[in-house]
C-alpha cells in the first residue's frame, strides 16, 4: 500500500526548473532512497512535501495516505507526522537534549513545563534510538552523531509516520554512520515508513527497500532493492552520461613548480591544544590542476583558508614560496597581491555580498583595478563584469542583477569571476562545483581547463572523488589534518584513495 | 540543455517591464519623495499657508540641521552593520565642552571648534575601537557611551546651562551669507516679484544647483544607455528631474526672501555633497557596503574590515562633535540637558531614509530626505499647535509605517 505519492511535482525558481514532474512512490514501512547529484533537486522535492514550499507554490499533487494533502507550512505536515530531518540539523545548542526534544511540544499544563515527565519521556525516547545520555545534558556538549539521533527522538516524539533524513550521514564519521543506518532499520520493523536522500551508494544498499533516481529535476528512475540493486546502473541513471563525457577534455603539460608549501602547521581557533594541520606540504606547477582529497572533516578547508592570509586558526608556521621566492600570505590582501586567490566552498556566506549586484561583487577583491586613486570608474567596472559575464558564460539578464537571484552555478561563477579579476597566479578552488547542476559543473570545469592553459596553479579540493580522478593531474589524499598520500593522475583511483584515508 | 535555456528568460521580461511594473520595483525611492511632498502639501494647507513661508523654511532647516549632519555619519554606521546610540550625549557633550572653553576659560571660538572636533573624533575612535578589534557589539559600547557622556556634560557643566556665546561662534548655527551680488539686482528683482526684498545669491545658488542636479541625472542617463543599463523611463526621469529642480528652486526663492543663505545649511549641503560621493563612488564607500553586506566575504575579499569599523565610528564621533557645536551655538547655551534622546531622532531619519538595521542598505540623500521629513512632520505639528504627546505617537508611527513599507517591497520582490 502506498503510504505517499507525489505526483508530477513541478517547481520553478527565478530562472531555475528546479523540479520538472517529478513523480515519488513511497510504500508503507518502507526506507526508500532519493537519490541524485547535488542539485539534482532532492532537497527541494523535500521541501514541498514538508510544506516548505506550500501549497500552491508548485505544481503537482501530493496524496498522503490515501487523500489529497495540501500542506500550508511545515506545522501542517509535521502535524500528520510527516517530519524531515535536515542536513544542517535545527537544534538550540544552548538548550538540553529534553528541551530540544520537546520544544514547541512541552509536556505542560497552562503553561508550566512537567519537568519530571519530560525528563521520563525524554530518557524513553533516548533508549529507543540508543543514546546513552542524560536528558539534561546541553546538546552544545554532544557529537555531531549524537546530535544527529536526538533529532530522530525529537521525531519520534511527535508520532511520526513518515521520517525524513536529508543526508544524514554527511557529517558523520563511518561507525556514526552505521549506528544511524542501524537504527532506520530498526524504526522501519516498528513500522515507522522512511525517506533516506544520499548519495552515498552503500549505504543507500544497506538500509533502501526501494530507490528513486532524481537528475535534474526530474524522475529519472525507479529501482526495487529486491531485484538487486546495482550501483553502476544508479550511478548512470544519476549522472546521465558516461563518466568520460562528465569532464571536458584536456591535455595539460605542466611546467615549472609555482607554488610550494612546506611544513604547514595550524592550531585551531578556540582549542588551543589542538593541531588541525600537521606539517602538510605540497606543491602546484604551472599549468597543472592538483587536487586535494580527503573526508569532510580531514582539514583540507583549513589547509586553504590558513594559507589565504590566515583566514583560519592561529599558530600558523610554514612557509609558502611562490616560484621559488617566499612570499608573505598573512593577511588576506597580502595573499591577493602576492598571487594567491582562494574561491571559498560557501559561496552565499563567504563568497558573496548576496544583495548587491553581478557587478558589484565581480569586482569587490580588486577595486584598486578599477579606480583611479580613491575614486571608482563606474564605467569600467561595469566594462569589467561584462567581460567576465561573457567569458564565464553567466547567464543573467545584466550585470546589475542582484546576485541572491542566480542559479547556484551562475552565482559560483560570479565568485570565480571575482578572483579572476584579481588576476592570481594560483587559484584554490574548494568544493567549485558544489550544489550546482551537472551542466553548470561542466562549465566550471572547462573554465579550470582554461586556466590551467593560461600557465595557472589550480589547487583543487573537492568531496566528489569522480571530478578529482576527472579533472587532476595529481591528487593529494588528507586524513585528520595530515597529507598523507600522493597520487598521479594514471595511478589514482577511488579505491586507492580511500585505502590511504582509511589505512593512515 | 533545459536549465541553461530556462537561466535566460528573465532578459526578455526586463526589456518589456512597463512603467507600472517598473514603478513597483522602485517604489521605496520614489515612496520618499512622495510622502515628503505629500506632507509637506497636506501642512501647508492645514497651516494655511504658515508652512512654506520665508522664515518658517529658514527655520526649517536652522532646527534640523544637527540631525541631518549626524544622520550622514549614523547613515555610514548602520551602512556598516553598526549602530550608535552614543551620538545624543556626545552632540550634549561637545557642546558643553565648547561653552566651557569659549566662556569660563576665554579661549578664541577657532582653536575651540578645531579642538571640539578632534575630541569628538577621539571619543568616536575609542568607541569604534572596541567595536572593531574586540568584537564588541556597538549596541554595548555605545549605549555606554551614552550614559558616560550624558554623566560627563553633567559634570562639566556642574548641571547649570553656561552661555551665552560671542557672536563670532553664534554665527556658525545663526548667521547668514551676505548677499554677494550688488544690491541692485536683489531690489530689481524684488521689485517685479512684488516682494520686499530678495537675495541674489540665494536665488542663485538655488538655480545653479537645480541645473547641476538636472545635468549629473543627464550625464548618468547617457552613460547608461551606452552602456545598456536598465534605466527608469524617460517620463520618471522628467518629472523627477522637474519636482527636484522645482523644489530646489523654491526653497531658496523662500530663504532669498528672508535673510538670504544660512550658515549652517552651507556647511549642510557641502557635507551631504562629499558623503554621497564617499558612499557611491569611491573605494572607501564600495568597501563599507560590502563589510555591512557580508562581513565575512568582505574580510576573504582583502577588505581591512576591522579599521573600516573603526574609521565609521571616529567619523560618527567627529561629525557628533559638529552637530553639537552648531546646536549651541544655534541655542546660545550649553544645557546639561541638551542632545538628549536625539540618537533616536537621527536613527528615525536613517532607517525612513531606507537603511536596513542588518546593514549594506541605504544611501546618503535617503537619510537627508529621511530627516527632512521628520523635521516637517516636528514642525508642521507644531505650528498646528499638537501637543508632544501627539507628536511623538505620530513619529513612532510614521518610523513604523516606513519599514514595513520596506520590508513589504522586499518580500514581494524576493
């Protein structure tokens, strides 16, 4: 019987489809996976079905156990036990585990919280997703995995139907992982129905009894665990196209060493005890596109963001050297005018001024470029942008747009533009083509080509070890702060790479 | 390639935007303009006609005058992401300091007004330093700073008012610029207006500035069609062209009238002139938006966030210092009391004017228009003969009115 069914859900954004008829069959007490690239449209197709999006916002019908649902708000749906559990988890650190689990549902009579009842329940609730704390302790003072089960038993204590995971093993370490997979499985033979986005393919084969296939906004397939579910035939499906034609072609003959970072060591910001880089070490040549691998977690944003005018942590030693000369890097315009550029992995917090224009923000890192003393050339600036709008292919009507208005990939392409526009000698890309759509990441790439041509260092961190073995000439592998491998382009493969991670 | 395609079709809807769809989405600045001509208009006609006449709109400016001095530095703070609440107590304190060193220690009004401001200057630094380098929210440090300096004019004054001034500091808020023309010209005039009698300069000034307002519009309207921008039609550019001239026009016609140019709104209007120019047009200005805009872009852009913060505070600081050596000189005594709750005064205009509380919006002739429309809204009322308390009730409404205004624009736009 089918607990849901989303049928032909449509929903357009400001010059994005980000959903196109998108058909959901999800049967009850089933775990059944979504799966797709980021930007696939998983995460929106969530939000319409928790009411995110309201009724009347897209296009398409949801039938929820067995009758129309129109949801109005998240209330509405949470209200019929439809709950989702989001990437970025939605607790108060500052409260306790049982304030969070029944915030905004307090078990309280006119008013004046039952503290006893709470903690009761609350330690009920705790057992049964196999949390071994106390209900008063501070969620501030808990794991990311611990955090990740108390929003499961905050789910659980709404009488949940249908439980939602948005990527909930992403910021989980590999035994987290398991637990949490472990426990969906158990909800499920208690009869809670579950929906489980990944991208991860063994997990989505462990725990999924049926899976949907999304790529770009659409349904591209439905598959039945029971049959057998083989990863290649998921991974085509996801992708679209072979994994020879995910990547432009290039040909690169990388010349002499660039840039050169030797016995790099950060402490973090706040603890000072504890060393987030160790003595890491490497080098770029000109022309060459080397990429830096490793876990969420591993360091390699904070190996970047130290290096680009110490952006992160303190204790910084090491030195960088830019084509054999030592260069200073210790503030962040010291780091632009020596040749470094660092295009961060948060475009919308880091990267971008969100409310103000293409054009504003195009030139934002090099303003000294476009006036004349202290005073702008407006004209030029907007000469500039243009320029870069077309050479980058941002797809926008003016360059005086405001940027919160692009698609994910026209606005990296904006930060891109940026840091071309400071006309750097080495470019540090971190995550480039995260959260934007399979065409756009193939722009990006062919960009990264370009560059590479033009006799640029590209440093190149990213999570996707497919555009890593697709785009580098050599790969960098980093566990727990330290470089612990090293891999030529002909040598390196997914598995080679996870050994390293996981024998270090 | 479907998303590629589908990234394009707002360029064909930009270029066939009507007027009213292009109305709707620059409402918040043809909104001001309009509210404050409409007050202005609904005054006049319930003042019968006491409003606009010569020595009202003198006095006009004369009695805002501190507001908009300090709005153009609060309009950089809260650009900034900031606020102050400290510039009450220190426009008090400043002009008490003046009293101080004009009448009890003799000093020469030159030296003082020089030293007022730098101290202004260093009290705004010492502020902006803790917001700055340690991180502290300005909301702290400069309700602090209120309470310090309202403590410190207490003190310093020993709670008695101390005045009066000599007259070559009262010029500075009082006096007026002689007429520089021959006085034929003004009598001529007079003589075919019908009035008494007229101020050239005045009139001058009024007209030279309508034609330099109506030639920069010209100038950045042939820019922008060469470069493609999307610009407001032609018949918005007209009739906003035409009402600022006009007003422009008018306004001085009625100070010629009187006593001719004011001092202060010299000192005004230069002031308003180099602030808008900071703001729009310089690197320094660019680098402010982008810090309230998104500080932690800004810091990763190269942009020395930390003394941008800083240089917004000590100017807030010296610009506080001039706004309360006009006030004193403009009441001739320095009181204990004097500057109080006038933050929230210049905060009102700034936000009316269009700021945004989270930072990175707003503009200079937004906060000058802004503090105007207050100022008319203080004084129409009062001609009425409306008591404070009806007064105030209206202010907080009008304050309300225009950022739900803002906020509603926002949403239906986002």
């Amino acid at each position: 019987m089918a607990l849901l069914s989303m049928q032909n859900i449509s929903k357009t954004f400001p010059g994005v489809k980000a959903l196109d008829r998108v058909n959901l069959d999800v049967k009850q007490g089933e775990i059944h996976a979504v799966v797709g690239e980021n930007g696939a449209g998983k995460s929106t197709l969530m939000k319409v079905l928790s009411g995110v999006y309201p009724h009347g916002q897209y296009d398409g019908e949801i039938i929820y156990n067995g009758a129309p649902a129109r949801f109005s708000g998240i209330s509405d749906s949470e209200k019929q036990g439809i709950i989702i559990i989001h990437q970025e988890l939605a607790l108060v650190p500052q409260l306790s585990i049982a304030e969070n689990i029944f915030l905004g549902n307090e078990c309280a009579e006119r008013g004046v919280i039952n503290w006893r009842e709470t903690n009761q329940r609350t330690e009920q609730l705790l057992k049964k997703v196999g949390l071994a704390e106390a209900p008063t302790t501070k969620v501030d003072n808990i794991g990311v995995g611990k955090q990740q089960l108390v929003e499961i038993a905050k789910a659980l204590s709404k009488d949940v139907k249908l439980l939602i995971l948005d990527e909930p093993t992403a910021a989980l370490q590999e035994n987290d992982s398991r637990k949490l997979l472990d426990l969906m499985l158990e909800l499920k033979a208690q009869g809670v129905t579950s929906i489980i986005i990944s991208h991860k393919l063994n997990e989505v084969r462990y725990v999924a009894d049926s899976v949907t296939v999304i790529r770009d906004g659409m349904t591209v397939s439905k598959l039945d665990a029971k049959a057998g579910l083989s990863e290649d035939d998921i991974v085509r499906d996801m992708v679209g196209r072979d994994m020879t034609h995910r990547f432009p072609e290039h040909e690169r003959t990388p010349g002499e060493v660039l840039m050169e970072v030797s016995d790099w060591s950060v402490w973090h910001p706040e603890h000072a005890e504890r060393r987030v880089i160790k003595n890491a070490s490497f080098h770029v040549r000109a022309g060459e596109v080397v990429g830096i691998a490793g876990l969420m977690g591993s360091g390699r944003t904070e190996l970047a963001m130290s290096i680009f005018g110490r952006s992160y942590g303190r204790n910084i030693s090491g030195t960088v050297k830019l084509k054999g000369q030592p260069i200073d890097v210790s503030t962040v315009d010291r780091a632009i005018s020596a040749g470094i550029s660092y295009v961060t992995e948060d475009r919308k917090a880091l990267g971008l001024v969100l409310d103000e224009t293409i054009r504003f923000n195009t030139t934002l890192a090099n303003l000294d470029g476009v006036s004349s003393g202290p005073i702008l050339k407006r004209n030029e600036e907007t000469r500039v942008a243009e320029r870069y709008r077309k050479a980058l292919a941002i797809r926008t009507p003016s360059v005086f747009q405001k940027t919160v208005n692009l698609s994910g990939g026209n606005q990296q392409k904006v930060v891109l533009a940026k840091w071309l526009f400071t006309a750097p000698e080495v470019l540090i890309l971190d995550e480039p083509t995260r959260g934007i759509d399979v065409g756009a990441k193939y722009e990006i790439y062919t960009i990264i080509n370009d560059l590479a041509a033009e006799g640029k260092g590209v440093v190149m961190i990213s999570s996707e070890m497919p555009e890593l073995l697709g785009m580098c000439d050599r790969i960098y592998v980093m566990n727990e702060g330290a470089l612990v491998g090293e891999l030529a382009a002909g040598d390196a493969s997914q598995e080679r790479i996870m050994s390293l991670i996981v024998n270090e | 390639m479907e998303l590629a395609e589908s990234d394009t079709n707002p360029a064909q809807a930009v270029k066939t935007k009507s007027i009213g769809e292009y109305l709707s989405s620059h409402l918040r600045q043809y909104g001001l303009l309009f509210a404050l001509i409409a007050v202005m208009a609904f005054f006049e006609v319930v003042t019968d006609g006491t409003l606009l006449r010569a020595v009202n709109v003198t006095n006009l400016l004369l009695q805002n005058s501190y507001i908009i001095i300090m709005a153009l530095g609060m309009l950089i703070v809260i650009v900034s992401g900031n606020i102050d609440l400290s510039v009450g107590s220190v426009m008090g304190f400043i002009g008490a300091l003046a009293a101080v060193m004009i009448v009890n220690y003799g000093m020469s009004p030159f030296l003082t007004m020089v030293l007022c401001l730098a101290v202004g200057g260093l009290i705004g630094a010492a502020q902006g330093y803790w917001v700055a380098y340690w991180k502290i929210p300005s909301f702290i440090v400069t309700l602090a700073g209120m309470l310090v300096f309202r403590g410190l004019s207490l003190w310093l004054l020993e709670g008695q008012s101390v005045g009066p001034f000599p007259k070559e500091f009262q010029v500075i808020a009082t006096g007026f610029v002689p007429d520089l023309f021959p006085a034929g010209i003004g009598e001529t005039l007079a003589g075919i207006l019908g009035e008494r009698k007229v101020n050239f300069l005045a009139l001058a000034t009024g007209i030279a500035a309508a034609a330099l307002v109506v030639w920069i519009g010209l100038r950045q309207r042939a820019q922008n069609k060469a470069y493609g921008i999307e610009d407001e039609p032609k018949s918005f550019f007209i009739a906003r062209n035409v009402i600022v001239a006009a007003a422009l026009i008018f306004v001085m016609y009625k100070l010629s009238l009187f006593r001719g140019l004011p001092n202060v709104l010299i000192t005004m209007g230069i002031l308003t002139v180099i602030y808008a120019f900071i703001t729009e047009t310089t690197t320094v200005g660019r680098r402010i938006y982008a810090l309230g805009g998104n500080q932690k872009a800004a810091k990763l852009s190269g942009i020395k966030t930390e003394r941008l913060t800083f240089l917004a505070f000590t100017n807030m600081g010296v610009l506080a210092a001039a706004a309360g050596l006009v006030f004193a000189a403009r009441l001739n005594t320095a009181t204990p009391k004097a500057g109080f709750a006038l933050e929230l005064d210049v905060i009102a205009a700034v936000f009316i004017g269009g700021a945004s509380m989270s930072g990175g919006v707003g503009t200079i002739i937004g906060a000058v228009v802004g503090a105007f429309l207050m100022g008319v809204l203080n004084n129409g009322m009062s001609i009425m003969g409306i008591g404070i308390d009806y007064q105030q009730m209206i202010k907080g409404l009008v304050l309300l009115a225009a950022v739900i205004f803002d906020v509603y624009n926002k949403n239906k736009q986002g």
